[in-house]
C-alpha cells in the first residue's frame, strides 16, 4: 500500500453553535480546495491522524466553518479545537496551490539582494499566518505573511523576496548590550566606615541615657 502524504491546509480554531461546526484557519490561497475533497485528516502533532468526512465547507466573514459528518455536537466539536487539518497530496493531484508546509527551507531576501535566512517553521497566530525565519546567525525572525510585505514567491528557485516592516529585523538582530557587572560591596569595612558606625552607636547610647535621665527627673 503507498504510503499516504499528507499536506497542511488549516487548523481548527473553536466550536460555532450547537450542531458541531467548528471554525477553521486557512492556510492556503483560496477556500476553493475544500470543495472538491471528501475526506480531511485531523492530527494534533502530525501522526495518529483521524480521518473525517467533510458534510460541507462555508465561509464566515475571515475564516471557514466546517461541519464533519462525525460531529454532531458542541461538545464534540470543542475536542478538535488547536488539531491541524490535512489532506491526502492524492486528492490534490490536479492543484496548483502552493501549501504552507512546502515553504520550509525557501530561502528569505530582501529587496536589496541581501540573503536574509530560511523558512524554519511555522507559527499559528489568530487571524494572521507567521513565518518563523532562521537567520544566518541562528536567531528567529517572527515575520507576518502580509500582502504589502512580500515581494516575489519563487517556486522554481525556493526563494522568496520580502520587504519587512521598518525596524522588524532590529527587534530580532539587534546585538543586545551586555550588562555591566555589578561589584560586590565588600563585606569587610573599610577604616573610615569604622569610625562612622562607631560614631553613630556611641550617639545612640548617648541618646538612651539622656531618655532615661529624663524619665527619673
């Protein structure tokens, strides 16, 4: 038997109503992908998937309500939120769109030609896609998939070109000043503070009898 690939499309957010709708975060180009598929695979680490019969796909202002055959309840429905969505690469034979999954490794520069670092993974953040970039010095750059912020997606080459927000990089890159070190403050004391604690004890004693004297008057 061939053994089944499966391609990341979405991610199941919370339950909606009643009847077993749950909301999903898609991650591909178009809501279109789901029409032509009956069947997705639910996993929350990409193994011991649990195949599910897709009843039908809607759209809801920014995101996708899903409603599974296998699902018929509120209750049920909530067990499936933070799971990710996939499909079988051999129901999507025939498509063209690019998946979040196939970005790893692409390759990130900048506008000027400068190579910045490569797509090491991915971060589900509500209502926006995240990149998590890995620079050449081994830090993480967070960078959110906007339109405005992308400049070319090359497949061919696996290279993408980007134009960040002005001072993104710095948040990650910038060298972070190194703390001075604070001496400690020696616990011998020096002669001078000697003679002060002396001078302030001998004051005090001073003080007490002074008190005393004025109580027996």
């Amino acid at each position: 038997m061939q053994e089944r690939k499966l391609l990341l499309l979405a991610s199941i957010m919370r339950a909606h109503g009643i009847r077993g709708e749950v909301f999903m975060r898609n991650f591909t180009d178009s809501p279109q992908i789901f029409d032509d598929l009956d069947f997705l695979y639910l996993s929350k680490d990409g193994a011991n998937e649990k195949k599910m019969t897709i009843k039908y796909v809607r759209e809801h202002k920014e995101h996708l309500l899903i409603q599974f055959d296998e699902i018929n309840t509120r209750n049920d429905a909530e067990l499936l939120r933070g799971l990710s969505v996939y499909a079988d690469s051999a129901d999507l034979a025939d498509d063209e769109n690019v998946y979040l999954h196939e970005l790893t490794d692409f390759k990130i520069y900048l506008e000027n030609g400068d190579y910045l670092g490569r797509i090491s993974g991915f971060l589900e953040v509500p209502g926006q896609e995240t990149w998590i970039i890995e620079h050449e010095s081994g830090k993480e750059i967070y960078f959110p998939v906007v339109e405005e912020f992308l400049r070319d997606v090359n497949v061919e080459e696996s290279k993408i070109t980007i134009a960040p927000p002005e001072g993104l990089l710095d948040i990650y890159l910038a060298e972070k000043e190194e703390t001075p070190k604070l001496k400690k403050p020696s616990k011998k004391k020096t002669p001078e503070e000697r003679k002060i604690f002396k001078e302030a004890k001998r004051a005090r004693l001073e003080a007490e009898e002074k008190a005393k004297l004025a109580i027996k008057e």
